[in-house]
C-alpha cells in the first residue's frame, strides 16, 4: 500500500508575497510555517525549501541545523524527507541528504522510511538514490516487512533487482512469509524469476498454513509461477498439509494439475479427509481432471470399476465425508 499523502493545513497553501506562511522565531513551534515548508518539498520546489531551510536554521550549523529540519513534521508524523520522496522530488531529496544532512533512514511514524516511501511509490530513480546514500536495506516498519517485501508487493522488478543488488537478504521472514511468497500469492511470475535467479530458497514455509511458494502459487492459479518454482526445484509435493496437487484437484486448476503431474508429482498421497486427488476430481465433475490423474494413481480398493467412468460414478454414489 503506497504512503498516506502529507497532511497540509489550509495555511499551508497560503503562501502570500513571500512564498511561505510567517515564521515567529520567539515561537517553540510554528506549524503554519512548518506545513508550509512539508509542501514545498512535496511540490518539489527547491528554492522556497531552501529559503524555508535559511530561516529554520538561523544560528544553527552541522548537526543543530538538521535536527532543527528533522523536527518538522506534518500531521502523520512524517518529516520533510518522508515527504519530498512521497512526492518524487529528486532535487529535494538529494539537497536536504547532502547539504542539511537529514538521516536517510529517518524513521516515520508506522516505520516508515525515506526509502520504503519511495518504493511505495514505485519511484525508481528516488529507490537508487537513497540505497547510493547507504539507506538500510533490512529495516523493518511497523508490520514488520523489510523493503524487499514492499518492493515485491508493489509489483516493481526493477525496484527489487536494486535492493537484491545492494545487499538485501532475499529470504528475510515476515508475518506474510519471504517475498518469495509474497510474489507467487500476487502471481508476479516476472519478480518470482528475479527472486529465484537470486537464490531465493523456495523450501521455506509460511507460517501457520506451511504452505511453499508452490503451494501459493497453485492456490492462485498461476501457471507462469509454478513452472518457474518447479524448474528451480521446488518439491513438487510440497512440504504442507495439502499438496500442490491436491490444491489443483480442488480449486480445478486442469493446467497446473497437468503441470504437476509431468513434474513427478504422487497421485496417491491423500488430503486430510483421506480423499486421493481423482476422487476430489471426480466429485466436482471435472473429467479431464479425472483422465489426467488415472493413469499416474493406484487402484483404491472400494471402487470396483477401476475405469475413468467408474471412478466418478462411485464418488457420486459415496455421501461426501465431513470436512
């Protein structure tokens, strides 16, 4: 989900002769001025960020003058860097890094960084100058998601190409599992390549389902991503409570069924109710399913005709077991 746009007070857009609402400097706050100055480095104005930086920092020099520019904040919390990379402003943002020395991994107020604003945003140009400036690639925010997963779940090859290339670790574990996983649940098979091309290790579950970017990508029907996992050798039957197989028995993916089939996957290892794949096939009506699995499952004992045919008339006849 991209970074909330800055908060700014009617005031803020009243900017007069001067160009910025009026500074008191007797003030220990000046939020008219403050918001003022968050807009002008989300509109990417570069000379009123600096006249607003001039009048800020009067008297202040090195460390004082960027903690005075770091405590302005708008009404999220998120400050001036937050915000000239939420508007895209490269200027801005290279300006108050290099010349006010604002910390690049200024931290936001969900956990937000300079850099994960940037990758929400999908700004490419902002992503390389931030991790060129030593922005940490495996800061967690506040979900506890590394920018590596942000970048996987806003769908940017090219934004994940950069930070696997500055170092981030492509099986960093969250909630929602690797990005890896996150990939294959949104059927990104183009990032689900450029993670495995990284070494991404496809055996590792996620959390409370056990579920491998397999079993996800089956789940989500797409083919494109579990032919990517099945030729980096993913275990085609998986490492979770259903298989792959099963999954595709159930939700009536025939191609990836196939797929899995072709790959070696066991016909014969049952769901939890004790149902082979043919017979989940069979039940919902799906022939094709059925002829695809007949030839690669054992004869189940109680179904006297051992034929395609047979086998749907007798899970039609059978009353279906409680799930």
């Amino acid at each position: 989900m991209a970074p909330q746009p800055p908060l700014f007070p009617p005031a803020a857009f009243d900017r007069g002769g001067g160009g910025l609402p009026s500074w008191d400097p007797s003030r220990t706050s000046n939020p008219s001025f403050d918001q003022g100055f968050l807009k002008a480095a989300f509109d990417g104005e570069l000379h009123l960020v600096k006249k607003a930086a001039r009048v800020v920092g009067r008297g202040a020099e090195g460390s004082r003058l960027a903690e005075k520019m770091g405590a302005v904040r708008d009404g999220y919390g998120m400050g001036l860097l937050h915000t000239a990379a939420l508007g895209g402003s490269l200027p801005v943002c290279r300006y108050l890094v290099e010349d006010i020395r604002l910390d690049v991994d200024d931290v936001g107020p969900m956990g937000e960084t300079p850099l994960t604003v940037a990758i929400g945003c999908q700004n490419v140009d902002l992503v390389r100058y931030f991790l060129d400036q030593g922005a940490a690639t495996m800061k967690l925010n506040d979900s506890g998601s590394t920018p590596l997963h942000l970048a996987a779940a806003a769908g940017s090859c090219e934004i994940v190409e950069l930070l696997l290339s500055s170092g981030a670790y492509v099986d960093a574990l969250h909630l929602g599992g690797t990005a890896l996983h996150s990939a294959a649940r949104d059927g990104r098979d183009d990032i689900v390549k450029v993670l495995l091309d990284h070494h991404a290790d496809h055996k590792i579950t996620l959390g409370g389902t056990g579920y491998t970017a397999l079993a996800i990508a089956t789940v989500v029907h797409s083919l494109k991503c579990v032919k990517l996992l099945l030729e980096a050798g993913a275990d085609v039957d998986g490492n979770c409570k259903e298989t792959p197989l099963i999954i595709a028995a159930i939700s009536g993916s025939t191609e990836i069924l196939k797929c899995l089939v072709l790959a070696g996957a066991d016909a014969n290892v049952p769901d939890s109710l004790g149902r082979a794949p043919i017979e989940i096939a069979a039940r919902s009506g799906r022939r094709e399913d059925v002829e695809i699995l007949f030839p690669v499952t054992s004869r189940i004992p109680n179904v006297c005709d051992w034929s395609v045919d047979g086998i749907i008339r007798h899970v039609k006849s059978v009353r279906p077991a409680k799930v």
